[in-house]
C-alpha cells in the first residue's frame, strides 16, 4: 500500500498521534516519536505506509491500522 490516506479507518478504534505513538511502546520499549510517526504516514517505510486520515486539521489513525502497519513489514 503506498497511499496512507483512509477515511475507512475513522470507523475503528480512531487514535490521535500522540496515542498511536505511545502504542509501539510494547515493541521498541518506548513510545516512537512524532516525527517517526509523520515519516510512516506521508512517507512510508520500504514502500507501505501507516494509514491514517486528516479530522479537523489533526491527523489520526486506529489500532487496526497500526496493526496492518506492523503486519505488512513483517511480511517484508
């Protein structure tokens, strides 16, 4: 997936950026940083980005997406 935009993520478990940060805590032993955050929604990591959508100025994403996140560099 190249494309981070999905509005369908506004349907699950919606997360601001400092919650989704703080939900890789579990894997790296601390929360990423905003920036990282950012780089994985616009820019995407070896070609698949964290899906996330733009409400009311503020970018947001879900846990299912973080989720498809992780899931998808697993299978790189």
């Amino acid at each position: 997936m190249r494309s981070g935009v999905n509005t369908n993520i506004l349907t699950e478990d919606v997360v601001t950026t400092k919650e989704a940060c703080q939900e890789f805590e579990p894997i790296f032993g601390k929360p990423i940083d905003r920036t990282t955050f950012y780089r994985w929604a616009f820019r995407g990591f070896h070609g698949v980005c964290l899906e996330h959508a733009k409400l009311g100025g503020r970018i947001v994403t879900s846990r299912q997406a973080i989720a498809r996140f992780i899931e998808a560099r697993s299978k790189v």
